[in-house]
C-alpha cells in the first residue's frame, strides 16, 4: 500500500518538475517578428551614428532640402509616406523627362537613408540624360536652384574625369557648388581599376604586369559591361576589347580629348556571351610617347585580372568640391571593393560609414559606397538645420571634427577622415 501511494506520489510531481515546452510561435507572430526586425536594425543603426539623440531633442533636418541625383526611380510613389516623405519635388534631364525611365529603385534607396536620418527634411528627386556630362550639371544646377543645400549622389561616371579631380565636368560642377555641399560614394571599384603609367612592349601595347599586355576581364553576368579610359594624357590611344577564345575584336575606341585639351576618354560598351572572358588591351597609336603618361581604366559590369585599388575613387567622388565617402562595416574594417585615394594630391575619400543600411522599402538592407553617401549627406542636412547660417565650409568642418578616426592617425587614403557620426 506504501509503494502504490509513493508511486501516486511521482505521477503527481514528474509533469511538474519536467521542463516546459517553449509555445509554439504562430505564423502571424513570426510574420510580425519578420517585418520588425528591419526597424529594430534602423534604429540601432542610427543609435550608432549619434542620430536618435539629436531627433529626441527635435534636430530632424527641418528647413533643409536635399537632393538626390540618380537614375533609379521607377515606382516611387508607392514608397512616399513609406519609407520616403510623404511628398517629393522631382525633375527629370532626361530627353523623354522621365524621371522612372530605368528600372531600378537604386534612387529611391538613397532618398530612404536620408529621410531616416533627416525625417523632417526636403527631398527632391532628379535624374539626367545617360552620358549626358550637360545634362548632369543641368541637374545640379536646377537643384541649387530649388535651395537644395545637400546634394547626394551615389552613381559614378569615371570618363568624365581625369581621375585626378580634372576635367571640363568638374570645372562645370564647381561654380554650382559655392553654397551647397556635394556627397558622392567613393565607389565599388578597388578590384574593377588599374592606374599607372603606360608601359608599352615592343609593339607599343601597353603591359599591365611584367610582359603581360592582356589583362582578362569576366563579366558578372548578362548585363552590358563597360570599359573606360581615362586620364590627363596628350597621346592618342586606343582601347580594344577581344573574345579571349577567339580573339575576335568586341569593340575598339580612340581616344577623344574634352574641351580643356588636358582629359582624354575612351569607352567601349558590349553585351557578354554566356560564359566567355575578353581581353582589355591598351596602345599609344600615334607618335610616340615622349614623356611619362598615366592612365586610369575602370569596368563596370565585370572584374579585371589586372588592378590597383590606388586611385580608385572615380567621378565625381574625385573633385575638391565633392565629399567621397567610402564603406566600411560594423567592425571598422573597410569593405574590400570600397574605392581608394589618393588620386591626386587631394585628400580622398573624405570620409567612410557602415554599411549595410536597414531599409523597409525592400527585404535585403542597402549596401555599398551607394549607402554609405547619403547617411554622410544626412548628417551634413542634420548639422545646417540645427546651425542654419553655416557655411558649407562650417558644416565640413563639423562632420571632420566628430569622425571617428580609424586608420593610421588622421587623414589616409581608406578610411579619409574617418567614420561618420554626430557629437555626442
């Protein structure tokens, strides 16, 4: 009778003493945790720049306006008041003016990171001819115009540029700068660049590493691939592109000088074969090289066997007018394809930020140069509302001061000045 009731006794105590199952989570909790998780990682993002502070304290970017010079628009309405304001000004340079002519939201994801970082902010939108150095400036003229203090722009034309900081864009771009701050990415382009000086064999082709006058190029996949050249020579020269197997000629361009007579520019375009690899090779076709000559030769589309990540920083990110900003990620390490100084004598990048950014247009978070500008661009609308008789030089000079330096001491060639933030 005493082993029945010590028996009664356990049954009673086991279901007790045993570990509890965790509940089971629904599919609408796990629905709710999915889309909150985004916001929970903004708002840490932002906890990190110094942000959350400054708008508790009501600093939100009011009387600001801020420009987004980019390509991609398509279907920006359906993010207005969703992860956009809740209206945006826009303009198109395009010859047909459409403002959402590609397909693509690479724009839209830029204005995304500024209104989280400026909520209370102006945004305005607008895009150029492809190609068009005119049309370009057209468009930063008409936002200057409209009383944009901060431009962003997170779209990169190397050609247009001697990679130096030179050129009759820049020129053009300068004078339109004089009250505004310009914020450009630094560029994806560290292992799609070589620089150096041309070096030809005996057949005038130009060597990229020892007696090698190849240098293979691999596309990432179907997209058109561009290769350009560009930098401040006064020879002619000609860029050729070859199927590898083959050696069939894809395309082959003569260099063409701008207006000051001091960049020149070549730029060959072509649609991959699946699965093939080319040939970039470079010559001096004219007399012969004289003096010293460098060059700058970026793609875009595709990677180089040959490159230097020295110099990388491409147009307009290369301009004493243009703040570049680099990538680095939540370690302080800059990412790998984060375009590097020096191009010039000229301090670049200016600064770097982490990256990726948290977005809620889309489920993948934005990443790249392309997200790293405008929380650089943010910050500089954050700083002239709260100061608004500064003066772009004032508000540079701020963003120097609280950068977080995380290279060797002061200014170097990939972190600029350092990581972004604002004043604790």
């Amino acid at each position: 009778m005493l082993r029945i009731r010590w028996l009664w006794l356990l049954l009673f105590l086991v279901p007790a003493c045993a570990p509890k199952a965790p509940p089971a989570v629904s599919v609408e909790q796990a629905a709710t945790e999915a889309l909150e998780a985004p916001a929970l990682e903004r708002k840490a993002h932002l906890a990190n720049l110094g942000v959350l502070h400054w708008h508790q304290d009501g600093r939100r970017g009011d009387g600001v306006k801020i420009a987004v010079l980019d390509s991609g628009f398509r279907d920006y309405r359906k993010f207005l008041g969703k992860g956009l304001p809740k209206s945006v000004k826009t303009r198109s340079f395009r010859a047909d003016r459409n403002l959402e002519a590609r397909d693509s939201q690479h724009g839209i994801l830029c204005a995304e990171v500024l209104h989280a970082l400026a909520p209370d902010a102006e945004i305005l939108l607008v895009n150029w001819e492809p190609d068009s150095p005119q049309a370009f400036l057209d468009a930063v003229r008409w936002a200057t115009e409209q009383g944009a203090k901060v431009l962003s722009c997170s779209l990169i034309m190397p050609s247009w540029s001697d990679g130096e900081g030179g050129g009759e864009v820049h020129r053009g771009l300068a004078p339109l700068l004089k009250d505004a701050l310009f914020f450009a990415s630094a560029g994806n382009t560290a292992q799609r660049h070589w620089c150096g000086l041309y070096a030809p064999d005996d057949s005038g082709w130009h060597r990229w590493r020892d007696e090698e006058a190849n240098n293979t190029l691999t596309p990432w996949g179907k997209e058109r691939v561009a290769v350009e050249f560009y930098g401040p020579t006064h020879s002619v020269f000609e860029l050729s592109i070859h199927e590898r197997a083959s050696g069939e000629v894809i395309g082959r361009s003569i260099l063409q000088v701008d207006a000051t007579k001091q960049v020149g520019r070549a730029v060959v375009r072509f649609e991959p074969d699946p699965g093939a690899t080319y040939q970039v090779n470079v010559r001096c076709v004219d007399a012969p090289v004289t003096k010293m000559e460098a060059f700058h030769l970026v793609v875009l589309g595709g990677s180089l066997e040959h490159t230097t990540s020295r110099g990388s920083i491409p147009f307009p990110g290369d301009g004493a007018d243009v703040q570049a900003v680099g990538a680095v990620d939540a370690e302080g390490r800059r990412i790998y394809y984060s375009s590097c100084g020096p191009n010039s004598r000229l301090p670049k990048p200016d600064f770097v930020a982490t990256v990726p950014f948290p977005s809620l247009c889309r489920e993948r978070p934005f990443t790249g140069t392309s997200a790293a500008a405008p929380q650089a661009a943010g910050l500089a609308a954050l700083h002239w509302s709260n100061r608004p008789t500064w003066t772009p030089y004032q508000v540079t000079r701020a963003l120097r001061e609280a950068a977080l330096d995380l290279g060797p001491r002061g200014h170097d060639h990939e972190m600029g000045y350092g990581l972004i933030g604002l004043p604790r």
